[in-house]
C-alpha cells in the first residue's frame, strides 16, 4: 500500500473527517482530493491560519522599510503612552510576533467592545520578551498597525501585495466591531489558493518578502509548555516548527494545514473538522516525513467520505407538505454552536415548512424573521444553497434521507467552516413533528474547547448559554407544531 493510501485508511479507521488534502512536491502533484460536498475552489474559515498571514503582511511593510521589529508598539497608539505601565512602554512588534507581548488577557478582551482599549488598558502578566503564550489578540494589534501605516485594511494591503499577483479572488476577513480585521482568525481562503501560497513559498517566489519569510519561518522562541509535542518544536513569526526539522507549517483549529519545505520544494494542504488534532497530527507528520524522503507514490483514491445511508423510499413526508409547523422551544438555530459563539447569536428559528421539487426537498426555514429555502438532495447527491442569518450569509449543502417510514434526516454542511449539522425529523402526525439536532464536532467537545471563555462573559451572554447548554445536553429537541 503507498503511503497516503496507508495515510487515507488510517483516516477512516480513526473517524477523521477530512475535507481537502493537496500533495506537490516539485513539479508533481501527489495528491489532489476533496470529499463531498467540500470542494478546491470553496473558500473556507482558516482559523489560526490566519496569524501567518498577518505576518507576511508585516513581512512586507518591514521589506519596503515602512516598519522595524524593534519599534514600540505605543508609537502606533500614542494615546495609551500617558497612563502605560513599563512593560507596555518596552512592548515591541517583534514581541507580538513571537507571543512574548507579555499579555494573558486575551478572553477579557475579546469579550469587549473596544478590543483595542481593553488591550492597552490591561494588566500584562510577564515583561515583554520573557514568556510565550498564545494570544489571537496580539495578532489583532498587529492587523490594527498595518492598516495604522497603509491606511487600508490588513486584508486590502494582502490583496494588494500578494494575494492578486497570486491570482487569488479578494477574500473575506472578519472584523472587529471597530471595522478592523480580527487578525488571529476570520481570514477564507480556499484549499486551491492555500497552494498557491504554499507553491510560492517553497519555489521562492519574488512576489514574496523572501528576507522577512527566512526568519519569519525559522525558530524564534520555545512553546515547550505546550501539553502536545507536535507544538513543541518552536515557534517563528506567526509560524511554527514541525517536528524533526521537516519546515515549518501554517496551522488552524480543527486541522486546517499547510506545511512546507522550501529544501525539498514540497508542500501540503489539509482542510478537516477534526477538533482533536492528537489524532490528526501523528499521522499527517508520518506522511509529511515519508514524502520529504522517500519516494512515494502518487494517489487518486478518494478521501474517506460520511455520506449517510440513503435509507428506504416514502411517501409519508407528503402528508406535511406545505404545511407551516411552529417551533416550541427558544434557542433553537440552524448554525451551528462554533459559528453562533463566533457571532454570539443564541438562536431564534420561529417555523418551517416542507416543499416537494422533484428529487430534492426544499426547506423553508424561518430564523430572525428571515425565511431560507435550503436545497435537500433526496437522491444521494448534495444540494447547495445559499442563507442569510443574523445579517450574514452562509454557503450550505444538504442531503437528506429516510432511515425508515418515520423519520427525515438531514445532513447541513456551512461549508465555509469544518462543522456540520444533522436534523432528525420525526414525524409524528401531520400536526405534530419532534426534531433533534446534533452537530459534528459535537456540543460537548466545542462546550469543553471554549468553556474558558464563559468566566469572562457579559451576564446576558452567559445566560445565552446556559440555555445553550441545557438545550443541547439535556434536552437536545424541539417540538414543531402545525399553525392553525
């Protein structure tokens, strides 16, 4: 067996939902696969991804001698220089490049209005330079100095310096309520421009700031503190270290990846909704180290998918076709618990109704006074659609089936992101449906991962998720009942 069909099965076996995997290595192509219904030109969440680009960002100012590493950082604000304390007076770009600001206030702040006063107003733990901790909002002052010295956002300044001589789209990036790119995250990109990125770093490309990328992807400070080795190896600008001297890579939550070497002119991108990476990572190293030193052979397999069992045909969905049923219980929400956490919604979906349209089901779902049509393949192939909730729109796939006479499930992907919804209809009568959601990763595994953040949370979002909690966890169903 080759080595990434040995990589592919291993994947299945351990239940990792791997949503793109692109192989080169020279000027050949080892590997090139999505699994449905996620695609290479389909612009996804790149999550922690996002901080190394910033970096390349400040790569360029300082190439083009708009900015030092050394500078203070209160030269850019320096209305906070008055009242600073001296660590905040000794705080340098280059400590925010390396995670060594000194700050461990990150959730306080990110739960503020004014992240950039609350950043500066803050109490910093350790003295600039001294110890490594990883802080998203760091990386948000350095997306606010970029746009301070170019007077455009860090996203247009990218686009401008990299991403069209690229020959990528303009992307989207999320802002801060002040209207300034998030930074640590919020950046979309797709698996296909991922590579064209990773190609331009590994073939040396011009077009990047190639003096700042040789120190930017080279140790700089030790995350030995981390509880996992494969965060152990060091960390440059924005970037870390493999294991074993194999690069360095540009890493994401829930295994977004791309690793590179510019030795052996070979790089991989990987896109998944695998939240425990312990059991992505070993596996990925095992193949990302076989490539770089071995010959191995090309794949056309195709990724492990999870498309449902298309079950038994039936007539029974008839019987609640365009029919308005109401929904009975507060909170309930099409987006997922990540995304609504991202944009702090607790959920308000008020009804719904079935549409029959050949071999697909249409789904009128009405959440924030806002009705969505949602495309449901009934015939094993996904359907797309696109959804405007909470005032921001979503790309989504759906298929659905019939487990027995009984019961509906639907599978929603938000392809913009690794996570995925199944709704179970069970159809009671014409006048009555129970739905139940559950959602990939699950409720508790993204409860457990961003329970930190609760301490730090306003009392009406706390309450939010209270309700959060014990909707899903303990009651994890809402009643539909037909409209008089």
């Amino acid at each position: 067996m080759s080595a990434i069909n040995d990589f592919l099965t291993q994947i299945e076996e351990k239940q990792i939902e791997l949503h793109s995997c692109i192989i080169k290595k020279g000027d050949k192509y080892l590997y090139q696969q999505t699994a449905l219904p996620y695609t290479l030109e389909q612009p996804q969440m790149l999550f922690s991804i996002s901080k190394s680009f910033v970096s390349l960002a400040i790569g360029y100012l300082v190439e083009a001698k708009r900015l030092r590493l050394d500078e203070p950082v209160l030269k850019f604000f320096p209305e906070y220089f008055l009242k600073a304390s001296d660590s905040l007076r000794e705080l340098k770009i280059i400590h925010l490049l390396t995670m060594t600001s000194g700050s461990t206030q990150e959730q306080a702040i990110f739960t503020q209005s004014n992240w950039i006063d609350a950043y500066f107003k803050q109490q910093f733990t350790h003295e600039p330079g001294h110890y490594f901790y990883y802080n998203n909002m760091d990386i948000y002052i350095l997306s606010v100095i970029v746009t301070k010295i170019t007077g455009i956002s860090c996203n247009e300044y990218l686009y401008q310096t990299l991403f069209e001589p690229l020959g990528i789209e303009r992307p989207y990036w999320d802002t801060c309520a002040l209207g300034y790119n998030t930074g640590g995250w919020g950046l979309y990109l797709s698996p296909r421009d991922l590579s064209k990125v990773a190609e331009a770093i590994v073939k040396k490309d011009p077009i990047l700031p190639q003096d700042y990328l040789l120190r930017m992807t080279s140790k700089k400070v030790t995350s030995a503190h981390h509880s996992s080795h494969d965060y152990d190896q060091g960390y440059g600008y924005l970037c870390w270290m493999n294991p074993e001297d194999t690069g360095a890579r540009f890493d994401g939550i829930f295994g977004q990846l791309v690793l590179f070497s510019v030795e052996k002119e070979c790089y991989m991108v990987i896109t998944a909704n695998c939240l425990n990476t312990a059991k992505l990572y070993p596996i990925v190293f095992d193949l990302w180290k076989k490539v770089l030193n071995e010959e191995v052979e090309a794949s056309a397999r195709a990724i492990p998918g999870s498309l449902e069992p298309m079950g038994i045909e039936t007539s029974r969905i008839e019987q609640f076709l365009d029919t308005h049923f109401s929904l009975r219980l507060a909170g309930v929400s099409l987006l997922p618990i990540p995304i609504r956490f991202l944009e702090k919604q607790s959920g308000h979906a008020e009804q719904f109704k079935f549409v029959m349209d050949h071999h697909q089901l249409l789904l009128h779902w009405q959440e924030h006074y806002t009705t969505n049509i949602i495309r449901i393949g009934l015939d094993g192939r996904y359907r797309y659609s696109k959804l405007l909730l909470y005032e921001k729109q979503f790309n989504v796939s759906a298929i659905g089936w019939f487990p027995n006479q009984n019961t509906l499930m639907i599978r929603l992907v938000f392809l913009e992101y690794p996570y995925s919804r199944v709704l179970k209809f069970d159809l009671l009568s014409p006048k009555k449906i129970m739905i139940h959601f559950s959602e990939n990763p699950t409720v508790e595994e993204v409860l457990d991962q961003y329970a930190y953040m609760l301490s730090f949370t306003p009392f009406v979002q706390i309450n939010a998720w209270i309700v959060e909690r014990s909707y899903h966890l303990i009651a994890p169903s809402a009643v539909a009942l037909k409209r008089r």
